[in-house]
C-alpha cells in the first residue's frame, strides 16, 4: 500500500532525527501509485518543481496523513517543516499558515520564486509577516539574494540564491569547468557578504573530481568529507541541512559534529584567508569556538595561531583531511588533544580539503 510507504518513510526519518539530535524534519514531495515523486499537498500529480491549477498547499495529498506525521513527531520531540510552491502558496496564504499552526508545524521552505521584480519582493514581506504572526520559519529557496529582511523579520531562517550541492545531483559542469571546491570560496567570499546561505549542506559521498558524474539518487560531490564538514562553519544559515538519507551518516567519523555544531553564533572572526586559495573562520558560540577552514583544488599547509581563544586551557576535537584522501576523498581523520592560546597548530588541507576544529574550555 503506497500510502503506508509514506508514511513509513516518514517515520522514519523522524525517528533518524530524533536518534541523533536533529531539530527538524522536512517533507517535500511523497511517491505516488505509479512510483512518481509528487508534492506531499493535494495536487493532479504536479512533481515538486511545478504549480498546478488546482493545487491547494492547506490540503493533504489524499492518503498522506499529514496529522499523524505531525503528532508522531511531536511525539519525538523533532519539528516538523514543509516544502511549498510559492504560486500555490499565494493562492490561499494566510489560511494556510494559519492551518499549519495548528497543525504544529514549525516552519516552511518555500520555493521556485526565481525572480525579484515588485510582486516577488512584496509575496516574501507578506510569507514572513504571515510567518510571524504564525509562529512559523521562513526559509526561501530559489529566491533572490538576501536585502536584511531577516532583521526586520527574524523568522527568515535562511534564503538560497546559490548554486549548491543539491545541483550536483544533475550538473555536469562539476565534472569539468565548474570545480566544486573554488565554487565554495567563491560564496564564502562573495556571496555570504549579503547575508545567510541555504547551500544543502550535508555530503558524506565524496569522489575524486575526475570520477564524478551527476547522479541523482545517492549523489556525490567533489570535495573531501573534511571539507563537508568545515561548511557548517565557514557558512552562516539558521537553518543547515543534512540532506542525505540516514544510512548515509550512521555509524560515519564526522556525524558527531554535525549533530552538535550550532547555526546561530555569537562572534566571528576571519583567521586565515587567501582570495581563491583558501579561507579560515572561526566562530564563538557561548565558551566554546568553532573552526572551519576550506582549500581549492591544491594543497595548502597552514599554520594558525590560536590567540583568539583568550585564557585558560582548551580541549581540541579536530576533524581533518586523512592521508590519501586525494585519492579517497572520504577518508577523515579525528583527533583530540590540549591545547592554550599560546599554541600555533598546523592544519593540512589536502586538495578540494578542509579542517574543522572544535576547541572547549578544560575545566579542573
């Protein structure tokens, strides 16, 4: 029964998130009786990327039980969140975020707006006013840049406008003249400086750049699993993802970091940068800092101080690139140990490499 599928599926994941400390879960489309991918809302069989004329976002798909799925994650403590089209949202906005309430979902990505003339702009300060007064968090894909509308509005989680990982799924430019890793400095330096970055973030499947080709389920990227690792950091976005399917993460060297690292931080501060070469951040987020730092397609030796830290003695949880990850990307190597802020550690990143590090106050 295709409908049980669902929302076994469903649970699933639910129950992943709840396992491993994840805040929320997100449903986009469901499978249908044919084995198609549709959106999860009632619709004529429209796939996630269109809006039908008879689509309605405040409805169910009929069989999915959108109030089960909600109070079985209640139930477990994950939030749960709902992909839209934003042409269907529009239709019947306010009574739809207002059913979402009440259904105790806990925000919405929507989608597909690809455009930031008049009506578009206008459509977004209405969703997060909309999202306020629901209690709702906004996060905007295929949208326009950010323009600070997240300070007026603090229920705007996040907003897109990048090319991300998710367009290793069907781009064969990372294959060829688009190199993942440059790609990622690329946003870190340019655009981040207007605001958070929803960049579906999250790889675990890593492959020598030669070796890749889009692939849609089970994708792969070009970059070191190290690497992966430091865009939490090196990224700012309220909302980060693991996007990959469980089996994907349990029992991997790396997970307990992403399980951990915050999205919301307290101070930040550029360590180490080198305009297409590489950069180093690190961020505060209580007493405890976190370190990300990314190289391009060549190797770089860096060594970094670490005076930022302030006083006392810190216990170090690096994750870095192992040796032969240039031939196995996925290779990680964690390692632990004390350090002060009179220290230099040397970080190694291999190439299309990264580093992460997370350094906690030892306490006697």
């Amino acid at each position: 029964d295709i409908n049980t599928i669902n929302q076994n599926i469903s649970r699933h994941y639910i129950d992943f998130c709840a396992e491993n400390g994840i805040k929320y879960h997100s449903v986009t489309g469901i499978v249908d009786e044919q084995g198609k991918e549709i959106c999860w809302y009632y619709n004529r069989g429209s796939v996630p990327g269109n809006a039908g004329d008879d689509d309605d976002t405040s409805v169910p798909y009929p069989g999915y039980d959108i109030d089960s799925i909600c109070g079985y994650a209640a139930e477990r403590g994950v939030g749960m969140r709902v992909w839209v089209h934003w042409k269907t949202l529009d239709k019947n906005m306010e009574e739809t975020f207002g059913i979402y309430n009440a259904k105790g979902i806990k925000g919405i990505m929507i989608d597909f707006m690809d455009r930031d003339d008049e009506e578009m702009i206008d459509f977004q300060k209405r969703a997060l006013e909309l999202g306020m007064k629901y209690h709702l968090h906004i996060q905007f894909h295929g949208a326009s840049k950010p323009s600070g509308l997240n300070r007026t509005y603090p229920c705007e989680f996040t907003r897109e406008n990048t090319l991300n990982y998710e367009f290793y799924k069907w781009d064969g430019r990372f294959s060829g003249e688009l190199k993942g890793s440059e790609h990622d400095l690329d946003v870190a330096y340019v655009r981040t400086l207007a605001g958070p970055a929803d960049y579906h973030l999250g790889s675990f499947r890593a492959v020598k750049a030669e070796e890749f080709a889009p692939v849609f389920n089970r994708p792969v990227t070009t970059s070191t699993r190290s690497h992966s690792l430091a865009m939490y950091v090196i990224l700012q976005s309220a909302l980060h993802l693991v996007s990959d399917a469980p089996e994907a993460y349990i029992g991997e060297t790396g997970f307990e970091f992403i399980q951990n690292v915050p999205t919301v931080w307290d101070e930040t501060r550029v360590l180490q940068a080198e305009l297409d070469s590489y950069l180093v951040i690190a961020r505060r987020k209580g007493v405890n800092w976190y370190v990300g730092g990314i190289g391009d397609t060549s190797s770089h030796d860096i060594a970094l101080p670490l005076d930022f830290l302030g006083d006392g003695s810190f216990g170090l949880t690096m994750f870095g690139d192992a040796a032969g990850s240039d031939e196995n990307p996925n290779l990680i190597e964690k390692s632990e140990s004390v350090i002060s802020p009179s220290d230099t550690i040397d970080i190694h990143l291999a190439p299309n490499g990264g580093v992460t590090a997370v350094f906690t106050p030892v306490t006697e």
